[in-house]
C-alpha cells in the first residue's frame, strides 16, 4: 500500500476555511495557524497520513525553517520563496510509486501543476470537511469512552480479612 502524504498550502488554508478566516481578516495569523495545526493534527493521526503544510516566508527575511507540530511537519519557505513553488518541488520530489501525493490548494495554478506531476489535489473546502468530520468522529469516540478509570477498592480480600483478626485481637 502507498504512503499516503499531503501537502498544505497554510495560508491558502486559513484564508479559505470558515473555522480560520476571521483569525486571517484580523491579522491573526499565529492563532489562526494553531487552529489549522491541530485540526491537521487530528486528521493526520485518525487518517494515517504524513502532513506538510507550507507557509509563504517570502517577504521575511531569513532562512527556511522546519519544525515538527501537532504531528504536522511545519516548513516556512525561504525569503523570496513562494509555499507554491516549494510545495510543487516537494510534490516532484516525493510523489513515487510508493508514495501518493495529494496537495491542499485552492489556487487554480497550483492545481493544474500539481495534476502534472501525477498528484492528486484537495480543494480548501474539502479538506475542511474532512477535518470537521473526523473531529466530528472524535468527539463522539471520546464522549462514549468512559475518560475516568473505574475506582479499585483500597484493600484486596486478604487485607481485609487481616484487618479483621487485628481488629478482633484488639478488642478482646
């Protein structure tokens, strides 16, 4: 069976999904990413997938960083470096025949190129309802696992029955 790998567009995402946007129309963009995280997070672990999602750096000054979050790799691009462009090289690069690719993008052009390189593309909109539903999903699992573990008595049956005879000798 192939690995199966997705690749984000983060803040094509956040801009797109009901759940983000208002954070994304008030310039808050770190809350905005959390959000997006964890919901990926979540659709990572229920679905078995490995999550990239690529943040445009492009007009920051720096080098690309990479880290691992809500078991999401994390990567903002270089300066001058479009989520785009790295997200249709890593796309190439990973998309072999023991891997199958799928790129969450709503961006026209990002989809045509991606269907080029033997991808497969996830709109905004869908990923959002997957998301939605596995959480759905998980919601219910948890409220129907019973979250405290019954309480064990204190004293096993022997102890008891020790307790008892001390008890006993004491009184007479």
């Amino acid at each position: 069976m192939k690995k199966q790998i997705l690749l984000v567009d983060g803040y094509n995402m956040i801009a797109s999904w009901e759940s983000t946007k208002g954070y994304f129309k008030r310039n808050q963009l770190d809350a905005a990413r959390n959000l997006l995280l964890n919901r990926l997070s979540n659709y990572a672990s229920f679905e078995g997938l490995e999550i990239t999602c690529v943040f445009d750096a492009q007009h920051v000054p720096g080098v690309r960083q990479r880290y691992d979050e809500f078991q999401v790799v994390v990567i903002f691009t270089e300066e001058d470096e479009t989520a785009d462009s790295y997200i249709e090289r890593l796309a190439a690069q990973l998309n072999t025949g023991r891997n199958q690719v799928s790129v969450a993008t709503s961006d026209l052009n990002e989809q045509w190129t991606i269907f080029a390189q033997g991808a497969l593309r996830v709109s905004a909109r869908e990923l959002e309802k997957r998301t939605a539903v596995v959480k759905k999903d998980l919601d219910k699992f948890v409220d129907q696992v019973e979250i405290q573990t019954p309480r064990l008595p204190p004293w096993s049956e022997q102890n008891m029955q020790a307790l008892q005879e001390l008890l006993g000798e004491v009184e007479n």
